[in-house]
C-alpha cells in the first residue's frame, strides 16, 4: 500500500550497508533537512535567517519524533528542501539536479505530486521576466528541471500499473475515497490547535510572514517571488491533507513537515 519510494531507499541503503543502516534513514534525513533550510536562508541572502530557520527546524517536536521513526514525512520533506536549495542557485546544473530530487520524492509520497507545479511555474515566471543572457540561462533551467522530474511520474505510472492494474491506482484506493470536501472544518480545527499546542504560536507568525511578501519583513531579499512560492508550496501540502482523512493525535503533524 505505501508509496514506493521510501521502500526503494531502504532496499538500497539495506543492500550496500546491511540491514541496521535501513534505520539511519530518517535521522540522516533529518539532519539534512535542518541543513537544507539553513542553506536555503543564506542563499537567499540571510545566514541569520537561515540559523534561525534550521534552529526552528531542528527544535520542533513533530520533526524530533519523525526523524527517529523510519517512515516518508523527513525524507519527503528533505528532498524536498534540497530541490529548493538547488533551484535558488539559479544555474542549468542545479536546475537539472533539483528535478531529480524531486522525481525521488514523488516516489515517496506520490500524493503530493502536484506541488511539482510550484517550481515550475517559478522557474517560468524568471523565465519570462528575465532579460538578456540572464533570460538565456533561465529558460534553459526550465527544460532541465523538467527532465530530471520526468523520470519519478513514469516509474510510479509503471509500478502502478504493474501492481494495480492502471497507472491511475495506488495501493491507498481510489481517490473518492480517500478525499472529501466535509471533512476540511474538523482538520482545520484539528490542525489549527496541534500546531498552537506544540509548535507555538510563532507557526502562525511564519505562516503569515509567507503570505505577506512585503519589503519591510523581506529585507534581505532582492527578488520576492521565492516568498510566493513558497507559500504556494505550503498551502498545497496543507490543503491537501485538510481534505484528506479525519486523525485523532497530533502525530500527524507529520504530513506537515515539508
């Protein structure tokens, strides 16, 4: 039933280096997800920034106790963190290499596939806006990323169709099923109070910083389209989960971590 991603990491890390390193997965990802926000903040002008990014990071409750258990939530998220970092170095290369990463964590959390959207339409908005030999170098970015993202959507169709009869299933059911519109006022409440209960309000202060692209709280920042980018990426995570299932625990904040 699980996306098959994290399996596949875990078959290789078990083949190469015996069956207990299966269990470095998730702490080794964790620490490279602390990492990539620290880097994604200097990158964008800010070491400061970043420190207190990666300290944020590093501290939450959900992250800590995510990052011993050997499930998707740190891996996805720090795939996910490094593509970003990648994509903000603004070169061909990098662009090429954010997409591989990426087509990695549509293997391991397939659901989320659509947030391959975010980046690109980024890239495509510096595409367009760029002039000269800079617009050169962007509009090759673009193509790049989407060729090193091609390969994650194939193999799971592949798979899918292999073990399910349709490219289209997925071990989780059908999509009527797992998605409704009635269940997003209990997640919102749901998610709303575990998020004040052990992440503090300063969530919500983050959270209303990446809606509000202004100067004045983007100081170091020459272009701001990042912010919106981001923000596009955080809500497509959050809203996919307020229509998914209804939980009872604040261990799933976990689906939140990217």
């Amino acid at each position: 039933t699980y996306s098959p991603g994290l399996p596949i990491i875990m078959a290789a890390v078990k083949f190469v280096a015996g069956h207990c390193a299966v269990f470095l997965i998730s702490p080794v990802c964790g620490a490279l997800l602390v990492l990539m926000t620290f880097l994604i903040g200097r990158q964008l002008g800010s070491s400061l920034v970043g420190l207190v990014g990666a300290w944020f990071v590093a501290t939450s409750p959900t992250v800590l106790d995510m990052g011993i258990i050997t499930m998707s939530d740190v891996p996805f998220a720090a795939l996910w963190a490094s593509s970003f970092w990648l994509l903000l170095r603004g070169s061909v290369s990098s662009a090429f290499g954010a997409g591989l990463l990426t087509a990695l964590a549509i293997l391991v959390r397939t659901n989320l596939a659509p947030l391959v959207a975010v980046p690109w339409l980024w890239l495509a908005y510096l595409a367009w806006r760029a002039g000269g030999d800079t617009r050169r170098r962007r509009v090759t970015q673009l193509p790049a990323f989407t060729v090193g993202v091609l390969p994650g959507p194939l193999a799971v169709a592949v798979l899918n169709a292999h073990w399910y009869g349709s490219p289209f299933r997925s071990g989780y059911g059908h999509l009527h099923d797992l998605y409704s519109i009635a269940r997003i006022p209990q997640n919102v409440r749901n998610y709303t109070l575990w998020l004040f209960e052990t992440q503090t309000f300063l969530f919500f202060a983050g959270v209303a910083a990446l809606f509000l692209p202004l100067r004045r709280l983007w100081l170091y920042l020459e272009d701001r389209s990042i912010v919106v980018a981001f923000a596009a990426f955080a809500f497509g995570v959050w809203a996919q989960y307020l229509v998914w299932e209804v939980f009872d625990s604040a261990a799933y904040l976990r689906f939140l971590v990217p």
